[in-house]
C-alpha cells in the first residue's frame, strides 16, 4: 500500500500566475507528514521549496516562485514562459514523490490570441488575406500544442523547447516582431 501522487498544472491566460493542485489518492492508513513542492522556473538551478498539506491548490507569483522580490502585491510582474520542473513529495521524500516538467506557454498564447482579435474575422467566407492568416496562426498553434506534448507526455523537452522557439519566432514574424502585444 502507498500513496499515488499527482498533481494538476492548469494552462491559464493570467501571465502572473502559476496554478498547482493536488490530485494525490491517499492511502488513509498511512499517515501523510511532510508534503513537500519544489519547483525550479526556467533560468533557474535551486527550486524554490514550499511546504504543503495534502489536496493543497496554489495559486503562485513571482515572488512565490523566487523570481521577484519588489514587493509583491498588485505589482508583481509576468511570470516567465518555458519548463518549469515540478516534484512533490511526502515522507520518506526520498522514496514517495512524482517529478514533472510543465511547459508554460501562457505569455505566448496572449499574443496568439492578440493577432485573433486582429483579425478581420465575420460570419462569413473570409478573403485569402484572412484565410492566410488564419492557416498561419493554426499552424502556430499546433507547433505550440505540440511543443507542450513534447515536455509533458513525450518526456523530451529539448525537443519540445525547440518547436516552442520556432513557435515563437513565427509568431513574432507574424506580428511584425511586436513584443508588447
């Protein structure tokens, strides 16, 4: 008998947060003692170390992972996109945990949906420009949902990382380069 831990890292379009729950089953005859969270953000080595009791949902800020210290209310600024490595564990830690690597994607699909908005788009045939765009933008976001597969089922994040590059750089194109859309 043990524990069967997992968690759930939902995709959101808020760019200040990170979202973690636990859908953990735990076994009620054994007791569940230091819950432990470390996740290491993109650009980092040390994971930031949270301590938590079981069934938690966190909602995280860039003050919470470690990214920012300013003073962190309504201040605090974008989390960053990329791999973040996530592990959760209980006690013995060294035997009872789950690693997990989550490819966050959300500043990029804001501008992806941005260039949506953009679009001349009615309830009707669009004209070629419109439908070129759109079979740009699809394939911009299949080469994003494929690059999230790639880290999270796949388990091959420099490939996934390439193919969200490449993503984004189409998009930036596509945009005209605009960093602030």
């Amino acid at each position: 008998m043990k524990h069967q831990l997992s968690l759930e890292v939902p995709d959101t379009n808020n760019i200040k947060v990170l979202r973690i729950f636990d859908t953990s089953t735990y076994i009620e005859e054994l007791n569940v003692k230091c819950g432990i969270l470390k996740i290491t953000t993109p650009g980092f080595k040390v994971p930031v170390q949270i301590e938590t009791l079981p069934y938690f949902n966190l909602v995280l800020n860039a003050c919470t992972l470690g990214i920012y210290n300013g003073g962190c209310g309504e201040n605090s600024p974008p989390i960053p996109d990329g791999i973040y490595k996530i592990q959760y564990s209980v006690s013995p830690n060294d035997k009872v945990y789950v690693e997990y690597n989550h490819l966050r994607i959300t500043n990029t699909l804001n501008r992806y949906f941005n260039a949506l908005c953009d679009l001349e788009i009615a309830a009707c045939e669009p004209s070629a420009d419109v439908k070129s765009s759109l079979k740009e933008l699809r394939l911009i976001k299949s080469l994003l949902d494929a690059a999230k597969v790639k880290v999270e089922y796949c388990n091959s994040p420099i490939q996934g990382m390439q193919l969200f590059s490449y993503a984004l750089k189409k998009l930036e194109k596509y945009s005209g380069g605009c960093q602030t859309c």
